[in-house]
C-alpha cells in the first residue's frame, strides 16, 4: 500500500523532473507560465497533466495541433517512479530514503539534460555533489576524499582529449563523475568504475555493432558456438555460460570503442559520443540499491 503511494509519488516528482530538464535548458522560469504546448502555445488542462497514463491517452499527440509530445516526458516520469519505489524497497521511509531520493533525482535530471542536449546545469551538477556527500554524513571524509579522487581523474581526462584535439569528454562530465565518486566514496570507487564502464559499454553497443557488425557477429557467434560446445560436453554449467558470453561481449565493445577512438583521433575526426550521465544514472541506482 505504501509502495504504491510512494510509486505515485516519484510519478509525480517525474513530471516536475521534467518541467526542470526542459524549461532549466530552454532559460525559462520554473514556475511561471503554467505548463503549455512547446508548439501551439496552449494551456495544458489538468486532466492531461497525470503522468504517463496522460501520455498514453492523447497517444504521445497535443491535443489542439496534434504536434508529437517527446518521448522522453512518460520517460522521465516512469524512470523516477520506479526509482522511488525500488528506494523504498531498500530504505523504508527513513531519512535515509530521502537523502537517496534528493540524490537520485538530481543524478536523473543530470542525466535527461545531458542526454538532450549534451550539456547541463552547473548549478544543479553542484547541488547534487553536495547531495551525494551529505548522504554519506556519517562518514564524510570518505565521501570527500572520493570526490577529490573523481576531480583529478576526469580532469586529467579532460587536459588529454583536449591535446588529442577531440573534445570526446565535455566539462559538464567532470561534475557528473566527481557526484558518483562522491556518492560511492574512495572505499568503494573502483567498484563504481567497473560498473560505470559496464554500462557505458552496454550504451554504445548499439553504435559498435552498427560500425562493426560483421567482425562483432563473427566474434559473437563463434564465441557461443563454442560455448554452448562445451555446455553439451558438461565443461562448463549454464550458469557459467552466460557469465562468460556476458564477459566476451564486453571486453569485445571495449576493443572496437578503443580501436575507433584511435581510428577518430588519428583522422581527426569527430569521436563517437557517447553522454556519460545517463549511464552514471544508472550506477549510481544499482550502487545505492546493491551496496
Ligand atoms: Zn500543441
């Protein structure tokens, strides 16, 4: 019962995420004017204002020009109601709870700026690095002494893309990854790296196997022909079998990521994009809920 006051809850939070990713990046007032049609200009009744449930039923269309509505509005508000709720599987309603969902939600609204437009609100990126200390109060040194780690990592990042000529890393991101080292703090930091790295790969394996489909499916496919071998010979158990398919692929994105970051910054050319926040959300999440 709780659960689902606290799902509806992040529903609606979502929908203010939302309000704050678009007007925050558009320069608008937060408050002022009440929410209207990005096209049409008009008012939005309130009955069309109930997350997601609003979305599905003008089937993703305004309802007085019938222009698309984004995508990423029942995106944004399902994302932070699932997150409420799997907090308040983990946390219960306790201070806890709240210092996580402050820290969650900026880390959200982070990661929906960064993905639109690639940039995001220094003054927001800076709240949530306090957020995530102050989560960690009880142990506030180590928390401090993460994030200062995190800083000195992506800015050396930085000075590098920019001698390469390929700015692959912009600015915005050295916010963004000093908050997860902060949230995780130095005890915990190379763990977050292992599963920041994981999801980043797992972003841009639709980007890899675009460029690289035929040496990616020559790989995969041998690769679990000889697995699924030795899962008849009873070698290896299933278990292991997926374990490992799981490793192959990753270690496989990871050398086309590298090979064409090379193949860009030799030709300089443009590098593969990937936004970091968006996977630092989801870290992040699975940091909080597992750790
Ligand atoms: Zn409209």
């Amino acid at each position: 019962m709780y659960g689902l006051f606290v799902f509806v809850l992040g529903l609606i939070l979502g929908s203010f995420y939302n309000v704050v990713i678009f007007r925050t990046l558009s320069g608008e007032s937060l408050l002022f004017p009440a929410s209207h049609c990005p096209f049409c200009n008009t008012p939005i009744k309130w009955h069309h204002k109930i997350p997601v449930v609003s979305y599905i039923c003008l089937k993703g269309k305004c309802s007085y020009c019938g222009e698309k509505i984004d995508i990423q509005y029942p995106i944004i508000e399902l994302l932070s109601g699932v997150m409420f709720l799997l907090l308040f599987f983990k946390f219960g309603l306790s201070i806890a709870f709240m210092l996580n969902t402050v820290a969650m939600s900026l880390f959200l609204i982070l990661a929906g700026m960064d993905y639109r437009e690639q940039k995001i609100s220094t003054k927001y990126a800076l709240f949530l690095i306090l957020s995530c200390l102050f989560r960690n109060y009880s142990d506030i040194l180590n928390s401090l002494f993460g994030a200062i780690i995190g800083f000195i990592v992506m800015y050396l990042f930085i000075r590098l893309s920019k001698l390469a000529k390929n700015e692959f890393i912009g600015d915005g991101d050295i916010y963004i990854f000093t908050a997860i080292c902060a949230l995780a703090g130095f005890n915990h930091i190379l763990q977050v790296g292992v599963m920041l790295s994981l999801f980043l790969t797992i972003y841009a394996l639709p980007y890899i196997i675009k460029k690289y489909w035929l040496s990616y499916g020559f790989i995969w496919f041998s690769v679990s022909y000889i697995l699924l071998f030795l899962t008849k010979l009873s070698v290896i158990h299933t278990g292991m079998f997926f374990t490992i398919l799981i490793f192959v692929n990753f270690f496989c994105s990871l050398f086309f990521i590298l090979k064409r970051l090379i193949y860009d910054i030799r030709n300089r050319q443009n590098l593969l994009i990937v936004p970091l926040s968006p996977s630092v959300f989801i870290t992040a999440l699975c940091y909080v809920l597992f750790f």
